[in-house]
C-alpha cells in the first residue's frame, strides 16, 4: 500500500449527517421535580466524557481542548466560524474540512471512530489547520496544536491506526504500551482468585516488571500483592477522582428529585460505587433499578460495555437519561407480556434457559442525554448475570435514535426492484430486529458456581453429548473473562440471531402491527438489512491485522455467512457493474426460503452460540465463532466494493439542560451541524 493511499484510507467522512437528537416535547412534558432529576443525571453522565476519552487513547484529551479552545472566545463564548475563517485566509473548503473532523471527533470522542475502532485524520493539511489555528491569535494554542499535530496526522504505523493489544502494536486506553496479552491473563488469573473484578479498571507495568492496577474512585488507597512469578502488583484507588467527584456531586443533588424508594436506593449505590470503587455497589444499583418499572426518566451509569477492551473484560464509561414514550411503550410491553412464551421457542432446551422467565421491563425512550461514544438504538442492561439471572434485565429501544434520518441516504448492493420496499421498511423492520434483539439478551441460563460453592444446576444432558453438563462458571470466572475478546461480539451475534429467529412469529408480527402480505415484507427486509449489514461489515474487518474493529458488525457477518453458506439458493451476492461502470456487488436473497432455509440455518448456529454459552466452554465456542468470522481471501476483492460504496454515519448532537437563576430547568438544542456539535460541547463545560 502507498503513503497516499494510506493515508487516503484514514480520512474522516467528507459530509457526515450531523442528526440533533429530538427529543424536547417529551422533556417539556416532565413535571419540574422530574426535569431537575433529568438534568443532574445528565449532567452526571457528561461528566464522565474525559473517562471515555482516555479509556479509548489517552492522547485524545488533548485535542478534545485543543478543539474547544479554538472555537471559544476569552469568556467563554462560541466564536463566529466566518471571522475565524477570514483571519486564517484559508479557503471554504479547507476550513469546511477542518470542521468536519472537530464535529466527528466529538462526536466519537476521540480520534478513532466509535464503530470499527480505527483512527480517523482531518482532510485539511497540517499547515491550513495551523493557520486556523494562528487565526485565534494565541499563543498557547499554537503550542498546543505542535503538540498534537502528530497525534493528529500521523498514520506511518498501520497498527496503530486501530484500538487492540498493545502488543500487537494497537493502541489503547486500558492498558501501558507494555503490557502483553501473557501480562493481562496473568492479572486476571489473580484477580479471579482474589475475587476482584476488573470492569472499572486499567492495567499499567513499571519498567520494573511490576504491575499496577488503577481502580476508578474518588477514594484512593493502596493494596500491594505478590504474585506467583515473584513480580508485584499494587492495586491503586483514585483513577479518574476528579471526574467521578463531580460524578457524585450531580448524583447527590439528584437524590432530592427521585421519584421513589428505589431511585433512591439506586443513586445510593451509584454514589458508593464511584467513590469506593466497589463493583459490588454497582451491582447493587442495578437490582434497585431493575425493581424501578416504569419511571417517567429512566437513567442508568456506570462502567457498563467492554466493547472496547480487546481482553473484553473491561468496561466504558457511560451514562443516559430518556424520557418514555408511551404509545411505543405499550407496543413493546405486549411483547414483554408473552414473553416466556416467545422465548420458550427458542432452539435449546428448557433446561438451558433461566430458572425463571423474569418479564423484562421494555421501554421506548427518546434519549435526552446519553454520554458515549456512540449512540446504540437499543440496549439491554445490566450486564452482570449475577443480578439478570436472577432478576431479569430491562429492554430499552432509542425511538429518537432509531427515527434520525440522513438527506440523500443511498444504500449500496440493494437490487434496484428491492430498492423501493427496503426505503419504506428499513426503519420498521429495524424496530422489529432491535425490540426481539434485545429481549434476547434476556434469555439463557449460565451455569454456575455460586459464592457458597454451590452450584445452580443439576443433571443437565448436554444437546450435543448426550452427556451431563461438567463445565460452568467457578467462582471469579464470567462470561467475559472466560471468552475473554470475543464476549461482547459473540453476545451481540446471539442477540441478532434470535431477533431473526422469533421475527417471524406471527404473533410478534402482530404486535407491532403487521398481518398477511404486510408481515412477510417486515420479515423479507428484515432479513435482507441482515444480509446488507454483513456484507457492509467488511469495511471493519482489517486484513492486515485479520482483526475486526467493531463487535456488531462482525456479528453480523457472522450471520451472514451462516446464510450464504445454508446453500439452496438462499442467499447471493451476484457481481454486477455499477452505473458508473465499476466492479460492484447486489444481494440476491430468496424471500420464499426465508421460513425453510435461512431461518432454520441460523436457528442452528443460535442454538451452538447458546449452548457453548451457557456450558462456559470458551475453547469450543471461540472455535465456532472464529470459523464464522474468518474472511476468506477471495472476499477482500469484496472488501475493496464496500469501502468504495461506504457511506458516512450519523453523528447526534445532543442538547444541554441548565438551571435558571428562580429554579426551573431549561432545555437547549443545537443545529445538526458540526458548529452545533462544537458549541454543545463548549456549553456542555466537561
């Protein structure tokens, strides 16, 4: 690969959709006790913003301040964009471009992209950014953009350019450039001995050989320990103190607003958590969040996906705050009503789902505020499956999210007879896939060693052995720490296959309102957004590296290639030239078979994905999911198609809450713009 075409490879989009987050008739709707609690528990989640930085790469913070510093005055005022661009002498276009690269930077945090993980550069040149920059007419800001500007541009090390192990010369936020893949199983191997769980930390290594664990809280002590090879490993409380002290004092001013006993209960143990680091008292605040049915605000916080973490133990910040919406509520509360019934469907036996069938809470939000790097369209918390496995969990689908549309959104490899269909039901479907998605990540029994040494089964054959169930959890082990880099995608890959599996009932279909001719047109698009998404997930697969850069996507590929290879004529992917003459490609997926061939294929892939799952068979499962992944060579050549046709995505500009001087609380928006994104950051004050 050439420099240029390096460098080419890693520029940020040209004109991404900038979409505001519309969501301000159902915060006017809130009574003023309500509205206060929104905005300090939204205020609490933006505080972690710089927590999220620095766990992705720690050198972003500084061009976080770099960025709000060039577009601020001297009072803290937004600048005008046309007299800054004047000054600098620099062209529209140029100036555009610089633009663009601050409102994508915001809008994923960081200089890597939220979704595929890789580092993305301005399209402007260094010296027409430093004019910019000179522009301001400050010193220290030029200081800092020299600082930076390396951290900025340079793409020389293609590993680099994408988050991972540091060993293989990925960078990321969780770990010193030292650490090696043998020193985090050898932390977490003590860890899981000593019972301590790493979510909400970061691992670092002395030049020494000795090992320091950071623990995020705004208490700070010190815990040393000698591990068996003789090296030593300090346990140091306080990581990131300053934000989380800010963190709580939002949450202790909420506490005044809860609505009830257990938000009470809840921001209690949110507050105890962040100060004493104690992922106990985390768990605690999702068992008195998940007894919280129903609230008008529904807000969550905390260290919460390990997305990111190539060792997938270890968790981001984030935090969100939506206001319900009640028609499409009652919608998804019908699904919840029959819910053992539709999970009973699924393709195991009735000794591997949970104990008891806990009804989830599943609730259509329209997102006020949501501190991430990345907006998801629904969610499905809490993570831990001490608490879920008991308790059940809580369905969330973003309405506002789900409904923001882009102008002129194309939609490569989609035949032009689907074309029409597939505009009309892409969103519709898409509701259907996320309500049934994340009502899956609700289902399935883990077996496990509890803290008492007992376990929660007994006598379970195994569907593939015909032998007894011997594997499971032993105490300090989780799903994630057991399938370690492939829990979060392999998780996900579950979710979406039962979202294609139970899709199709009729009696879903008929919650959300469809029957007949109109049901089989959800499904066929449903199935065909799938197999679209699979093939468009090749953008974030690097075949360099042979490393996937976001976990729902290789999911989705995983999914994909299940279908293509059920054979039958199912699914295709047909070469065709496009009207411009180049190489592309168009899916060609069978609707009639959908019932016979597809659905069956990935019911069996679900069932594999569920058993290894439930049994904490790592080996097998990590096997089985590796095999689904792989990207055969000849499918670079499809590679090439997809990043050629790849389009932009979405970045939300969210509004801020403030306090007026007699009270009340206010709610201001923002243009869906990249000037928009900057100045409700500035606003934002983190």
């Amino acid at each position: 690969m050439t420099n240029t075409t390096q460098h080419n490879r890693y520029l940020a989009d040209e004109k991404t959709p900038f979409a505001r987050l519309e969501a301000k008739p159902y915060f006017e709707a809130l009574s003023p006790k309500e509205k206060l609690y929104a905005h300090h528990m939204s205020r609490a989640a933006f505080e972690g913003t710089r927590i999220v930085m620095t766990q992705t790469n720690p050198a972003a913070a500084s061009i976080y301040d770099l960025i709000l510093k060039l577009f601020s005055t001297r009072d803290g005022q937004l600048v005008e964009a046309q007299t800054l661009q004047d000054k600098s002498g620099v062209s529209p276009d140029a100036f555009d471009a610089m633009l663009q690269y601050c409102g994508q930077f915001l809008g994923n945090l960081s200089n890597y992209k939220s979704f595929g993980d890789e580092k993305f550069i301005p399209r402007i040149g260094k010296d027409e950014f430093r004019r910019i920059v000179a522009a301001a007419a400050d010193q220290d800001l030029v200081t800092v953009f020299d600082d930076v500007e390396d951290e900025i541009y340079n793409v020389d090390a293609a590993p680099r350019n994408l988050l991972g192990y540091p060993d293989d010369g990925h960078v990321s936020g969780y770990y010193s450039a030292n650490i090696t893949k043998d020193d985090i199983k050898t932390i977490q191997a003590f860890l899981e001995k000593i019972n301590v769980d790493p979510l909400n930390t970061r691992l670092f290594k002395q030049d020494d050989g000795a090992y320091e664990l950071l623990v995020a809280s705004t208490d700070k002590k010190t815990e040393s320990h000698a591990l068996d090879n003789g090296a030593t490993l300090t346990i140091r409380y306080g990581d990131f103190a300053a934000e989380l002290t800010k963190v709580n004092e939002h949450i202790h001013q909420a506490k005044a607003a809860a609505a009830n006993g257990n938000q009470s209960k809840m921001l209690h143990a949110y507050h105890d958590s962040f100060k004493t680091g104690s992922v106990e008292d985390h768990m605690e605040s999702q068992r008195h969040w998940l007894r919280d049915i129903n609230p008008h605000v529904e807000t969550n916080i905390g260290f919460i996906e390990t997305y990111r973490d190539p060792q997938g133990v270890r968790a981001e910040w984030e935090g969100f705050v939506a206001m319900v919406n009640k028609e499409q509520t009652e919608k998804f509360n019908k699904l919840v009503e029959s819910a053992p019934q539709f999970v009973s469907r699924l393709p195991w036996p009735a000794s591997f789902e949970r104990d008891a069938i806990n009804k989830p809470d599943f609730t259509s939000l329209e997102v006020l505020a949501f501190a991430t790097c990345g907006i998801p369209a629904g969610i499905n918390i809490p993570n831990y499956a001490q608490v879920t496995q008991i308790l059940g969990s809580k369905n969330v689908s973003l309405g506002n999210v789900i409904s923001a549309s882009s102008p002129g959104e194309k939609f490569p490899f989609i035949r032009e007879d689907d074309l029409a269909l597939y505009t009309k039901l892409r969103n519709p479907s898409f509701e259907l896939q996320v309500g049934t998605h994340e009502l899956g990540h609700g289902t399935g029994k883990l077996f496990m060693e509890g803290d008492d040494g007992k376990l929660n089964f007994d006598n379970v054959e195994h569907p593939f052995t015909g032998k007894l169930v011997d594997s499971y959890y032993t105490r300090g082990q989780s799903f994630n720490s057991v399938f370690k880099s492939i829990a979060s995608s392999y998780e996900e890959c579950r979710a979406e296959c039962i979202a294609l599996v139970l899709g199709p009932e009729e009696d879903i279909l008929d919650i959300f309102g469809y029957k007949g001719a109109a049901a089989d047109d959800i499904v066929y698009i449903m199935y065909l957004n799938m197999a679209r998404a699979g093939l468009a997930a090749l953008e974030f697969y690097d075949p360099a590296a042979k490393k996937w850069g976001q976990a729902h996507m290789m999911a989705r590929y995983a999914i994909t290639s299940t279908m293509l290879a059920a054979g039958d004529g199912f699914l295709e992917f047909k070469a065709i030239k496009d009207k411009d003459g180049q190489d592309s490609l168009e899916i060609h997926l069978d609707r009639t078979k959908i019932k016979s061939v597809g659905r069956p294929a990935v019911a069996k892939f679900l069932e594999q994905l569920m058993v290894y799952k439930a049994t904490a068979d790592g080996e097998a499962g990590t096997k089985l999911y590796n095999e689904k992944t792989a990207v055969p060579d000849d499918w670079l050549a499809y590679r090439d198609i997809v990043i050629r046709n790849k389009q932009p995505r979405k970045v939300f500009v969210q509004a801020n809450t403030f306090v007026q001087p007699d009270g009340t609380i206010v709610l201001k928006e923002y243009d869906a713009s990249p000037m928009g994104m900057i100045q409700s950051y500035l606003e934002r004050a983190v």
